[in-house]
C-alpha cells in the first residue's frame, strides 16, 4: 500500500505542476499531460480504495 500512495504522491504532483503551467502560461501540451495525469489518478484512487477496505478487514 505504501508504493500505491507514492505512485498516488508522484502523479498528483506532475498533475499540479502541468495544470499551473497551463492555467498560468496557457501551455496546451501542459493541459493534455494534466488530463492524461488526472485520469491515471483516478485509476490509482479506485485501488487504494479497494487496498483500504481490504485493509480495514
């Protein structure tokens, strides 16, 4: 569970770095890697979801 929240840590902050510089500098490149981060988050989530419930057992 461990390397689930830092995989969880990494990508959240690639996504926070990406969607600055588009907001900030309308990169569009920034914005399509940001999207992409923010449905591999999603994803991630679902698992330490399950991982969490099973771990509550």
């Amino acid at each position: 569970m461990n390397e689930l929240i830092a995989k969880i840590k990494e990508l959240n902050e690639a996504f926070m770095t990406d969607a600055a510089l588009q907001i900030e500098k309308g990169n569009k490149a920034a914005g399509t890697r940001a999207r992409k981060a923010s449905l591999e988050l999603e994803k991630l989530m679902k698992e330490f979801r399950k991982a969490s419930l099973e771990a509550s057992k």
